[in-house]
C-alpha cells in the first residue's frame, strides 16, 4: 500500500541570497526537507552547530535539497560570508 506523499514530509525553501538566507530561521518537523535556492552571489552551506548535516559544496546558481531526520537545533553558515553574520538556524521538531 503507498501512502499519501504528506507522509514523506514537507519540503520548504531558503532562498541564498548575497549575504542572507531567507529567512535566517526555520522550524520543520522531522522528516522535512529544506530547498536551498541560490538567488545571488557564490555560497556554501556548513554546520556550525547540532545533529549532523552534509553540508553544501560553494556553487553560484541552482538548489540543493536536504532531509533533516535528528530532532534539535542546527545552525548552519556560509562561510565566505560569516563574518558579516550569514547564519541560518534550523529547528526541527518531532
């Protein structure tokens, strides 16, 4: 028996932006996957802090998807824009 796609999770986006993800800060059930859309400029996508995350290579156009399956806070950066505070936080819920 297949079940209904809601069962796989919700995929949301973040947009990468020049020096921003948008928004900064999420929050997403277990299961869920993230979209990050690149809309400007050249980024990466790192873990700074929580659960374990593969992280995105540096690119400048396109989107890479990823499904968050530990429960907590993640925070996330570029790292070509950290010190002009391009973080993103993650939080995800069961």
């Amino acid at each position: 028996m297949l079940l209904p796609a809601a069962a796989d999770g919700a995929t949301r986006t973040v947009g990468v932006d020049s020096q921003a993800f948008t928004p900064a800060s999420i929050s997403i059930r277990k299961g869920d996957r993230i979209r990050f859309t690149w809309i400007a400029g050249f980024h990466n996508v790192r873990r700074v802090a929580g659960p374990s995350f593969r992280g995105i290579p540096s690119r400048s156009s396109g989107s890479v998807t990823r499904r968050f399956t530990a429960v907590g806070r993640y925070r996330l950066v570029c790292t070509w824009h950290r010190d002009i505070g391009m973080y993103l936080t993650v939080r995800v819920r069961s």
